[in-house]
C-alpha cells in the first residue's frame, strides 16, 4: 500500500454483523450466509473468493443493497441499510456505491461518454468535468468515447463500466468477476485500472471473483466456504490462493 | 409438439391474454352486430307477423320506386274498396291508415325521440286490429285518440290529457281516451302509434276517400272454404296495377324483406368498424408473434439441433396461433353478445331506437365470428411462423445470432409484386363493393409500398426504418428534456424501428380513419356553408323539425299560409321525389320546383338555359344536373320517359342543365305542378321564404313562428345561419357515432402497445437490473417505459394524421374535384387526436410500466 490510499486512513467504510441469509423455508431452506462478520476500511481492495455456493456473491449483493439479509446489519459510511426503504436504499446507491458486472452491463443505446455519466444524469446532477477527463484518460477510452457498447471490445467496454462505477466517487466500488468474461490481456488490464483506482485516487473497492490470478491484485483475501469466512488475511500470490481454495473447496 | 405450445401458453398467461383480447374484440363487434341485427330484423318480422295476423289478403300501393316514396297520394281508394268488397269469397274489408306524421305535446313538443317515426292511423274492425286497449278505449269521434303504451309512458301522458296530432292538414288537439298495447306486447322500438277515427285520420292527412291500406278476411263458411290465395287471385284479377294484392303471409314476408334492406345499411355500417378492429388485431398479433420469434431464436436453434424440421418449427408457431384464435374468437363472440346491447344503446343515444325483442344468435353468427378470428389470426401469425423456420441450428450455440433477412428479389419481381398486389387490393375492394374495404385495402397496399421501398433504399439489408429514428428525434424532444429517462426512452422506441412501426401501426390505421372522417366532414361542413352561402337568396327556410327530416315533408298547404303573414314577399315549396328511367334498377332523384318564384330565392349555376327556361318547363320540361346528363348522355332536346311513383310514365324534354353546389337540385329538376299531376307528389320538402323590401327578420321571423306553432308546429323556420348550423350538427352526430365504433380500434391497438412494452421490457430486464442498481428509482424506470411509450403512440398519431389528411385530400380531390367540395382541415381535431395518441400511449404504459419498475433486480441483474 503506498502513501496516496493513506487518505482513507483505517475508517471503516462498510461493516457488516452477523449477516444471515436464508433461502427457501422448511426442510428445503439454505442458508447462503451463516453468520458473516466483516468489515471493509477506506483506500483499500479486498478480494472475496469462494467455492460455487458458498455465498460470496450473496455477501457483495447484501453488502451493496442490492438484496436484503434475512439478519444482521450492514453500515455503508455510517448509514444502516437494513432499516432503509427502497427509495433511501437506491438514493444510497447511487450516491456511494459503484458496480462492475461481470457482463459489463453498459446500455446498448448510449454511447461510452454517455454510458460513464449515466449514473450522474440519473441522479440530475451536472458532471464534474475535470474528473472525467482524468476518469477516462486513466481508463484509456477517450477515443472511443462517441462510439457504442457494440462498436467497442470487451475489455474496453469494460473499461468503460470502471469509469462509470468511478464517475460518482463513490464510498465503495463493488465489483462482481469483472474479468470473468475478459482474455487474460484485458482481464490485467481491468484489474490493474482497479488497483490503480485504490492506490491514487483512494477508492476503496470489494471484489467478488473465482479468479486466483485476479485476487492477487488485490490488498486482502477474504475466503468463504458455505456461508462463513474461512480466511482473511493479507492477499496471496495466485498459487498460494489456489492452495487456499482447494483446501476448502 | 401440440403440449409444448400449451406449455408455452400457460407460462405466458399475460401476453396470451393481451393478444387474445386484440383479436376478440374486432369479433365481439362483428358478433354483435349481427346479434343486434338479426334482433332487430327478427322483431321487426314478429311486428309485421301480428299487424298482418287475421289479414287473408291485403291491398297496398305499388310501389316500384320502393318503399322510400310514400309521400304521395295513394291510389287505394273508396272505389277500390268498394270493388273489394263486392268479389265473391271476401267477408270484411276495411280500409285503414298508417302514415309517418308528427306528435306533439300541446307546448309543441315532440313525444317521439330522435328520427323515430310517428304513425298516424286509423282504427280497423277487431278482427283486423293489432292494437289492444291497455286502458280506456279506441276513439269514437274526431276530437279524440288513443296511443300506443310507450309513447304515454315516455312522455307521463294520462287518459283524459290532450295532444297534438300533426299531419298535412293544420294540426289540432285530441282528447287522449286509449292507451294501447301492441299485440303480444313486442318492443315498438322508439316508434309511436295515434289511432283516430278513420276519417279523422283520412282529415289529417288530407287523404279523405283513400287509404294507406286494405284489410280482407275470407268468407269462414265451412261449406264453400276460400282459401287466402284464392282470395287474392280474385281480387287481383279486378283491381288496377296501381295496387299490390297479397296474402297477409306474402304481405309480413313483403314487409320483413323490405324493411331488412332497408336497415342492411346498420349492419354494413358497423361491420366496417369489425373489420377495421380486426386488422388492427391482426397487426397486433403479426408484431407479438414476430416479437417472440427473435425472442425465441435460441429454442428454436436448439430444436433444430436436436433434429428439429423447419416443419415442425413452423407448426410449433402455426399451431400457436391457431390456438390464440379459437380462444380468442370464442372470447369475442361471448362479448358480441354482451356488446349487442351496447351498440343498441349507442344507437339509441343518437336517435336511432329501433325494437329488439331479446337476442338472436344466429348459426351464421357463431360461424363466421369463429371462422373470421381464427382465419385473420393464423394469417397474421404465418409471416412470424416462417420466418422462425429459417432459425440456423447455429443459434442454439452462441449468443446473438440473428434471423438471416429474405433475399430481397429482383427489381423486376418486385415491380411485378408491386402492381399486382394492387390490382388484387383494388379487386377485393370493389368487390367488397369499394368504399371503406377498399380505402382501407389501398391504406395496407402504401404501408407495404413504404415498407419495401424503405428496404430498397438500404440495399438489401435488415430493414431499417428511417422515418421511424428521424420522427422519434423530433417527437423525443417532448420528453428529453425531462433528463436521462427522456433520453433512454427516445432510444428504446428506436432499437427496433421496425417493431415500434407495426406496434405504432396499429394506432396508425384507427387515428387515419378518425383523421380521414374529420378532414371529410369538416370540408363537408364548410362545402355546406359555402353553398348555402351562394346559392340560397332567401331569407328563410322552412322545413320539418324531426331530426333526419329528410322523409319528413311539412304540408303543400303551409306556403299559402305563410305567404299571407306580413312582411313576407314570396314562399317557394320544393319537393322531392323520384323517378325511374326504363331498364334502370336504381332511382333518379328528382326536385320539383315552382318556377314562377324560385330564382327569387336560389341561383342556379346554369351551364346550358337560364331563368327563363324554368317558366318554359310546364309539364313535359327537365332540368338535368350536369354529372347526370353525363353520365346517362344526355343532351339538350332530348326526350326521356320516367317511371313515377304513382306508376305512370311521363315523357320529358331535356330544356336545360345546371350544376348545384349545393345539391338542392337532383338528378332531375321538374315543375311542382307535373310533380303533383304525375308524380303523387303530396307533400313538400321545404319551403324558401323571402321577405318583402324593407321587412327585417326581427319581424318577420317571429310572426312565421307563431304561426308555425299554431298550425304546424311539425315545422320550425330557419335562417341560413341556423340552416347551417343544423346541418353541421347532423354532420357532428354523425361524427361522434364513428368516432365511438373507430375508438375500439384504437383501444384494441392499445393492447397492442402493452404487449409490445411487456415483451421489450422482456428482453431488457438485465439493463433494467442494472439500472436499479446504479441508483435508478422505480419511478424513473416508471417514467422511462411511459416517456417510450408515448413515443411510439405518437409515432402512431402523426402517422396516422398524415395517412388520414393526405388520404382524404387524395379521395376528395379525384372523386369530388368539379362538384364544388370545398377543402378544409379541421387542425383543432387534429392536434387534439395527437394529444388523444399522447394519452393512449401513457394509458397503455401503466401496466409494462409497474410491472418494469417492481422487477427483481438480483433475479434481473443475473438473468440472461
């Protein structure tokens, strides 16, 4: 970690307590969470991994507002969601959270400058224009900016997605496999976009990923396994992560 | 194959439903109109079976002109009656009246609504009488009358209260002594009845010494039985060929068959609104299927792979629609009689209150409502069915692949299936006898004309639309400035131009005709006016105050009357009649003038004669309109036989021609005297007044008036302002009656709209996901699916004006060009149709609209 994402310094940004998540009733219930405690400081990148089903990706839709635990608390900046209604909750969404999905997400019908500011023209706000201009001169899309998601590669459209998650300097960037459906060249190139987002501009970013390689990126693993944390710790090169996995895979 | 459709079905019970309804509702008009039709006419057949139960023979006016002449004298007299009378095998004869005239309260109000008619009769022996006494009696002397239950009903009259009986005579009062029911106590429909005595009646219609009617029962005596058709054999053999002789069985038969054609116009009428609705539906059910063919392009792939036939493809499709149509004609067919009623009250609310004793459906009805749903369904659903049989296996493996478009053929091919679908469209037309059918044919002929050449001009490609994102630009700045969503739903409404052109299409055909109806009626208003303006000289008008007067003359005796109230310079009588050529099967219309004052009053646009030659008309001169002597080559000089409707021959030279504007003139104009001499012209049409130098119609008017209410209060005097006025209200009416039968349409393209939202909402659920998650409200996604919708139904409305006003430009300019139509396009109507369009759009939004913004978002985010 070097000296620009101490901005952030050790707050934590997002905590979650004792977070349940129950699908189903009766005999056929699952639960995808069984109890996670956790919490995410500012200016840092944490990789979730996990086993198909272990409930990673229900944790960062929990943890995002985008699902509602079936017990326990999330905070994102303070702000308890449990107890938000759907308007405060999608007001919270989109002032302090940005997304990366893994299938971009970006809309067909607008093109790429268009797509980055949709989340500001959502909310009616005016764009702050020098932060664009950095925005994507750090993304590398500024030639593509007049063209539409089907005129641009995957890994640029996915850079295109990472300026649109960063356009609103949000708390947290929450990024769902964002090199789930990248060549390994694109894939590095993301990931390291999203490193590059922690280190200079303090961003702090949650990562949901089955990925080892794209883990390795990031300053913290967290591993789960059938609802639960089984590892936090630094983060591990890809091996060791690997390791990691198939000891509770 | 069979239950992998209804499987399908049942995981889409809302879109099935949506589309179902689009294609029920044109069938449940159709069904219902001939429900109501075949109700009426049925009814009609059970009154005319009871006014003739008990009648062995019956003797009316020939009537080779048709039924539509009756203001003439008839020839079935006492001396007729009297030779009745006289032939062996006759028991009674009785003669009797029934003859349209006015009633009227003795505030001079009219008891009967709307153009209902009022029958004057007269009372006939018991055995011939179709009237029982509900109370009171029948009347014994002149000063009284008895009426029928739902006229005393409707207008709260007791036995004992006076009303006014109006016919050709001046009117006067009689003291109500009956109410009457008639027989089996069937729905008259709006229609009243006043029995006098029979002269009183006779009095009243200034027909003394002759009747509307004969009534005859046959000698009962068991030892020398004479049967009905012997009867009449008899009788026929004695009488003139001015009167029919008929049993009473062939005379209800008569009756129903005549009065069956002459309502035939109801069900033409309101079968053009079925069919408009029905293709309406079909492009519904043409957009949803084609829809849901790309949507499925996957499954089909993956039943291709699997060794699916392009057959069994075809038919998975095929037999869906064939499902779709029995259900949803089924569907309307129930409506149909729910909406029979409803039409009969939408008939009633504008005048027209025709007897409908309770509901007939007919095998014919079932049949052809079932047949025409299913057949308009799998025809619009066959286009989608084939080409989901060009699905390339391909698609079940990767995301994205496309239906390959058909080649485009060769010019030549093309050009060829150009005219040729033409030529097919203009056939069927006419031979749906043109009008409507054919319009709307040549409507569907352009829209594929525009499709094509849209498709040419892009050389081959998939069909882009171009006028679809250029119109969308333009409608979009309505709701772009409303921020993002604005934006996004301009850009949804042109993913796909092609599909937001059939959804908007759908609107387009019921917004043309409303626009094509309006622009028609406004420049008929205006072509009125304009007529009127020029043509009429008078000061007054003076013509019967029953709505559709038309038939409804006022008495020869009311000129001479007015002419003697002060201030008043002239009256000039007209009269309408008709004639008919030999060999012709159809009438000549034919205005009988009095030529010593009628350039006082009108200025007729001579082409060939003047003034003079109306005084040299006399009993053998006509005046022919320029469009008749056309078309029937007619020249000056030339002589014509005419068939009157008093069943004589008259011989006329033709001494000018003229063209009318105004269309006061008909076919032929004659003198008033040959009209009353030949033709057994009784009443007037109308009455032109003009006022002495110096008399105002401060005056003047006024004093017609009161002398209107106290001899012929069936009358009432109009000033040309008001004349047109009048006629623009019953353009108006008229108007409003089409607008409510062309809303179905629009309602039905609505449906249209709704399904295709859904279905686009369908296929856009992970970009509604993520929208959600990146902070949309549920009301901007709300607002975003209206903003798109509203765009599409104005696409729809500006279409559909466009098509409309050019349409009716178009039609007017070549079939009316020469007769003095006058173009005017009512812009008020038009913006507020664009405004309706608006509406519609955000009406139909409401449900996609909900159902987008309560959309899962995790389940939408990780759908495909």
């Amino acid at each position: 970690m070097n000296g620009a994402a101490a901005q952030g310094g050790s707050e934590k940004l997002v905590e979650a307590e004792d977070l349940r998540r129950r699908y189903g009733e009766g005999e056929a219930a699952v639960d995808a969470l069984a109890g996670v405690t956790v919490a995410f400081p500012a200016g840092r990148f944490a990789a979730i991994m996990g086993p198909s089903g272990s409930g990673k990706s229900t944790l960062m839709h929990i943890l995002a507002g985008l699902d509602r635990p079936t017990s326990g608390t999330v905070r994102i900046g303070g702000v308890e969601l449990t107890e938000l209604a759907d308007r405060e909750l999608t007001q919270l969404r989109r002032d302090r959270i940005g997304f990366i999905f893994q299938t971009f997400n970006l809309l067909p019908v607008l093109n790429g400058e268009e797509n980055i500011l949709l989340p500001l023209s959502i909310a009616g706000r005016k764009p702050d224009r020098e932060w664009f201009d950095r925005l994507i001169d750090t993304v590398g899309i500024r030639d593509r900016l007049s063209h539409r998601p089907a005129e641009l590669s995957g890994g640029q459209q996915q850079r295109v997605a990472v300026a649109r998650a960063l356009i609103t300097r949000p708390t947290v960037v929450f990024a769902d496999e964002p090199s789930g459906n990248l060549d390994s060249k694109a894939s590095n190139d993301v990931l390291e976009l999203l490193r590059h987002a922690v280190d200079d501009f303090g961003q702090t970013v949650v990562m949901v990923t089955h990925d080892a390689h794209a883990a390795s990126f990031a300053d913290r693993l967290l591993v789960l396994a059938d609802g639960r944390i089984v590892h936090d710790g630094e983060s591990l090169s890809s091996e060791h992560a690997l390791d990691l996995m198939k000891s509770v895979g | 194959m069979l239950s992998l459709v209804l499987r399908g079905f049942m995981q889409r019970k809302l879109r099935v439903l949506l589309t179902g309804i689009a294609i029920a509702l044109g069938v449940a008009l159709m069904a219902g109109t001939y429900i109501l039709t075949d109700t009426i006419n049925k009814s009609f057949a059970g009154i005319f079976n009871v006014a003739n139960r008990g009648h062995d023979v019956v003797i009316t006016p020939r009537q080779s002109l048709g039924r539509n002449t009756r203001s003439k004298t008839s020839p079935v007299t006492d001396q007729i009656l009297a030779q009745v009378r006289a032939t062996p095998g006759v028991a009674e004869a009785a003669g009797s009246i029934f003859t349209p005239g006015s009633f009227l309260d003795v505030h001079g109000k009219r008891l009967t609504v709307g153009g209902a008619p009022a029958f004057i009769g007269s009372e006939v022996p018991k055995r011939f009488e179709s009237f029982t006494v509900a109370h009171g009696r029948f009347a014994t002397n002149a000063n009284e009358v008895a009426i029928d239950e739902a006229t005393a009903n409707r207008n709260n009259l007791k036995l004992g209260e006076k009303m006014v009986v109006a016919g050709s005579a001046p009117a006067r009062d009689y003291t109500i002594v009956g109410i009457l029911r008639f027989g089996g106590g069937q729905s008259f429909g709006g229609a009243g009845a006043a029995i006098l005595t029979l002269p009183e009646a006779q009095r009243v219609l200034a027909l003394p010494g002759h009747f509307d009617q004969i009534d005859v029962a046959a000698e009962s005596n068991p030892a020398h039985p004479v049967s009905a058709s012997v009867l009449r054999e008899r009788i026929r053999a004695v009488l003139p060929a001015t009167v029919d002789v008929r049993t009473g069985v062939q005379q209800a038969a008569k009756d129903t068959s005549d009065l069956e054609s002459n309502l035939s116009f109801i069900r033409t009428f309101l079968l053009v609104f079925a069919y408009v609705a029905l293709v309406v539906g079909a492009f519904i059910i043409f957009n949803t299927f084609s829809i849901t063919v790309a949507q499925r392009t996957r499954e089909f792939g993956l039943l291709r792979t699997l060794g699916g036939s392009r057959r069994q493809i075809m038919q998975s499709v095929v037999y869906e629609g064939l499902l779709l149509g029995v259900g949803g004609a089924v569907l309307g067919l129930l409506g149909g009689l729910v909406l029979a009623p409803a039409l009969n009250a939408l008939f009633k609310a504008f005048g027209a209150d025709l007897p409908h004793n309770g509901t007939v459906l007919e095998t014919r009805t079932i049949v052809v409502s079932l047949l025409v749903g299913i057949v308009v369904t799998l025809l619009a659903g066959l286009p989608p069915a084939l080409r989901a049989t060009r699905v390339p296996p391909l698609a079940a493996m990767r995301e994205g692949v496309e239906i390959p478009p058909r080649p485009l053929p060769s010019r030549r091919a093309l050009i060829a299936r150009t005219v040729g679908l033409l030529l097919v469209c203009v056939l069927l037309g006419l031979a749906a006898g043109g009008g409507v059918v054919l319009v709307l044919l040549l409507l569907a002929w352009a829209w594929w004309l525009g499709k094509t050449l849209l498709r040419v001009r892009r050389g081959g490609g998939p069909p882009h639309y171009r006028l679809v994102p250029a119109l969308a630009q333009v409608i979009g700045v309505l709701v772009t400035w409303r921020g993002v969503t604005g934006q996004l739903a301009r850009e949804n409404s042109i993913r796909q131009p092609g599909r937001t052109l059939i959804t908007a299409g759908a609107l387009t055909v019921g917004l043309a005709l409303v626009a094509f109806v309006a622009v028609l009626a406004d420049g008929t208003k205006a072509t009125i006016n304009r007529a009127v303006s020029r043509s009429f000289a008078g000061d007054l008008i003076i013509e019967n105050s029953q709505e559709g007067n038309r038939e409804q003359g006022i008495p020869a005796l009311l000129a001479p009357t007015v002419r003697q109230v002060s201030g008043v310079a002239s009256v000039t009588p007209v009269a309408f009649t008709v004639g008919r050529l030999p060999g012709s099967s159809s009438n000549a219309t034919i205005t009988a003038i009095d030529p010593a004052t009628f350039e006082r009053v009108y200025r007729v646009e001579w082409k060939q004669g003047s003034n003079a030659t109306l005084l040299g008309l006399g009993n053998e001169g006509v005046v022919l309109t320029k469009g008749y002597a056309e078309s029937k080559h007619l020249k000056l000089g030339q002589t014509i036989s005419m068939l009157t409707p008093a069943e004589k021959h008259v011989s006329l030279t033709v001494r000018g021609i003229a063209s009318d504007n105004a269309r006061l003139l008909g076919n032929l104009t004659i003198t008033l005297a040959l009209a009353r001499a030949s033709f057994g012209q009784r009443d007037d049409a109308l009455d032109f007044v003009s006022y002495a130098p110096g008399a105002t119609n401060a005056q003047v008017q006024p004093a017609v008036n009161r002398l209107l209410a106290a001899a012929f209060p069936q009358a009432r005097s109009r000033t040309a302002a008001q004349f047109k006025q009048d006629q623009a209200n019953q353009i108006n009416t008229l108007l409003a009656l089409i607008y409510v039968l062309l809303a179905l349409s629009v309602i039905v393209s609505l449906f249209g709209i709704v399904n295709t939202l859904i279905l686009s909402i369908y296929e856009r659920t992970r970009e509604l996901g993520m929208m959600r998650a990146i902070g949309t409200s549920r009301r901007q996604v709300r607002q975003m699916i209206r903003y798109e919708s509203v765009i599409t139904a104005l696409i729809g409305g500006v279409f559909g004006l466009v098509i409309g006003v050019v349409g009716a430009v178009l039609v007017t300019s070549l079939t009316l060009s020469g007769s003095g139509y006058v173009q005017s396009i009512p812009v008020g109507t038009l913006a507020i149709l664009l405004v309706v369009a608006a509406v519609a759009g955000l009406l139909a939004a409401q449900l996609p609209a909900r159902r987008a913004a309560r959309l899962d978002m995790l389940q939408a985010l990780m759908s495909e």
